[in-house]
C-alpha cells in the first residue's frame, strides 16, 4: 500500500512539474512577444522621424539650392545649377497622340467599319 501511494505522489509530482514548465513557457513566450512589441512601436517611431526629416530635406526651394550647389553651370534658362524643371502636362493623352499618331492611322477603313458594325453604328 505505502509502494502505491508513493508512486501515485511521485507521479503526480511529476506531472505538477510538467504543468509549471508548460505554463512558464507560455509566460516566457508572451513576455518576448510583448519586447517584440515594444520594439517594433520603437522602430515605427524612428521610421517616422526619419520620413519627417526627409521630407522637410526635399521641399522644392531646398532641391534647387541643393542644385545649384552640386553643378555650378548654368542652365538653359539661365537658372544656377544647370536646373531645368519638367513642365507639368495637364493632358497627358496629348503625349501618346504624339507617340502613336492620330488613332485613324493605326486601323484600315475597312478595320473601322468592321468595328463599327461589331458596335451597333
């Protein structure tokens, strides 16, 4: 009898222990995935800084200063820097116009007309 009980604490022993290992890793785990946390808000915060300071490096008044110190040639329009800016198209269609030509050009007549019975015209 006392053979039976002993084994019967012992085995229970062993399984309470077996209990606080499993429990203490999941409080292990769920402490580095609070530091992961915590590191990775940190990382968001520097990332941020860093886009705010670059940002305030590339407005346009500081890129043409930047310009002109790196090339001291002038440009065609006489700006220091040899900085000449790109003209904003406000139709950009007019660009592939002139890429591909007037559109009545890439088909045959006889492609438009087919074309225009396929759509009801």
């Amino acid at each position: 009898m006392f053979a039976k009980l002993a084994t019967v604490i012992v085995v229970l022993g062993a399984m309470f222990g077996a209990l606080l290992v499993n429990r203490q890793q999941r409080i292990d785990a769920a402490a580095e995935i609070s530091r992961i946390h915590f590191r990775m808000l940190r990382h968001d915060r520097a990332r941020t800084a860093m886009q705010a300071q670059v940002a305030a490096a590339v407005r346009p008044d500081r890129l043409r200063a930047k310009l002109a110190e790196a090339s001291p040639t002038r440009g065609d329009d006489g700006q220091a820097g040899g900085f000449k800016p790109i003209p904003f198209r406000s139709k950009p269609e007019r660009a592939t116009d002139e890429a591909l030509g007037p559109l009545e050009q890439l088909a045959s007549e006889d492609e438009q007309r087919d074309a225009a019975r396929e759509l009801g015209g």
